[in-house]
C-alpha cells in the first residue's frame, strides 16, 4: 500500500497502467492509474494525463491537451424516440402560432364588421340596448319639472283682482314709533294703500325695522331718496329669516 502521492505515482510505473493503487488520505478509494482519476497538479507518468481528484471541493477549470490518438465522444446519445419528441413539439408550436394568427385575424374582421353595422344603423343599435337597460332616477332629488304658468287674457272679469305687491325694508326709525305712523305716512305721501308690519332685530334698542308692502306700480315712487329723512334706510326686502322674526298679528289697513 503506497500512503504517498509519489510513492503511488511511482508503484504505478514500475507495475504498469493496468495495475490499482489504493491511496490513504480521508476518503480512502481505489483508482486505476491511467483513468484519468488521482490528485491534481499531477500528471501519471504513464499516459502523460493530468489528473482530478473527486475527493476535494476544487472547481477550477483544468485545461486537457488532447492527444493525436485522443478522440471526443459524446456524453448522451440521442435515441429515436427523443428525437420524435423534440420534432412533435416543434410541430406543436408551429400549429399552435397558426391558430393564434388566425383567431387573431378572426377578431379583426368581427370588429370590422360591428363597425360596419354600427355605421349603416347605429339608431337600431341604441334603441335595443335601451331595451336591455332600466333608466334610472335620482330617489332623494327628483328633478321635477315645473307646470307652465297660464295668464288669463280677459279685459273684463266679474271678480276682483288682488294688486300686485312689492316688499321693502324700512330702517333708522326710532324704537317707539309703531307700524300704524309709517302706514300713514306712506299713504297720505304717495296716495297709496300699503301694509306696514315690524320685525324684531337685535338693534332694537337703538333702531326699529319695518316690513312694507306697497303695489308694484307705485314701487320706484316709494323709493325716492328725497321723501324721506337722514338716516332712513328703504331698499328692496331680502327674503332672508336670519337674525330676525316678523310678528304674530302685522297691522293692515
């Protein structure tokens, strides 16, 4: 038993390359001198062959100069029936390109065609999807539509007409005059009858307000700046309950 690397090395040229040589290291195996199988950095004295040792974890590519005599040979051969496999799936693949063209092609010309369709009739089209589908309203806000007014148009009627009213603010008076001094103020002033009722504000201590109905008519006369005194605020009424409350029984004519 050689327990040397070139102890073993020269056991194999003295007995020959037939001969085993049985190498004690941490795996002990046996390897035959010219299979290409011992340490590495090592060349059989025999053959003139590098050598591998499978025993240690060396992955470095090892460069093998081939001899004259030396030839390649596969390390898998490929049977019939492989062969037929990998010619199946080629076959396979190309068919299955083929269908996909042609469904794609397919596609187009049922897109070409709806385009068409929609082109020559596209009313049909709608009203038989409104067929399909319920329309839909709004449940919280409906949207209503107002009813058009009708004007009567008679000259000469046997009931009375109630006049047109306009609503105007009046304010800068003092708190203690009442709504029966503004009315005939107004009356007797523009020869008019008015309504004149007094709204609560939070400056009731210095000022009083009034809510003032007069006709339409005589709306631009009530308006003038020069009928009434420094001070007196009259403008058009705001329809606006903020800040203010009217009161229960208004005074009227």
């Amino acid at each position: 038993m050689a327990e040397n690397v070139n102890d073993a090395l020269n056991q194999c040229s003295q007995e020959g390359t037939d001969s085993e040589v049985k190498i004690s290291q941490k795996k002990q195996k046996y390897y035959k001198c010219c299979a290409k199988k011992a340490y590495t950095s090592f060349i059989c004295k025999n053959c003139g062959a590098p050598f591998h040792n499978p025993t240690t974890n060396n992955k470095q590519n090892l460069k093998i100069e081939l001899q004259s005599n030396q030839k390649l040979t596969p390390t898998k051969t490929i049977t019939n029936q492989e062969v037929k496999k990998i010619q199946g799936n080629q076959q396979h693949n190309q068919t299955t390109s083929k269908q996909k063209r042609e469904t794609t092609l397919l596609y187009i010309e049922d897109e070409i065609s709806e385009s068409k369709e929609e082109q020559q009739s596209p009313k049909v089209k709608i009203q038989q999807e409104r067929e399909n589908w319920r329309e839909v309203v709004k449940e919280r806000n409906p949207k209503q539509t107002r009813p058009v007014q009708i004007k009567g148009a008679m000259d000469k009627f046997s009931l009375t007409i109630a006049e047109q009213q306009s609503c105007l603010f009046l304010s800068g008076l003092d708190p203690d005059i009442e709504p029966e001094e503004v009315k005939e103020y107004i009356d007797t002033t523009f020869k008019i009858s008015s309504k004149c009722e007094k709204m609560k504000t939070k400056k009731d201590r210095f000022k009083s307000s009034f809510k003032v109905y007069v006709p339409t008519d005589s709306k631009q006369q009530v308006l003038n700046e020069n009928m009434w005194g420094k001070g007196i605020v009259i403008n058009h009424f705001l329809h606006i309950r903020r800040n203010f409350n009217r009161e229960v029984n208004p005074v009227t004519a």
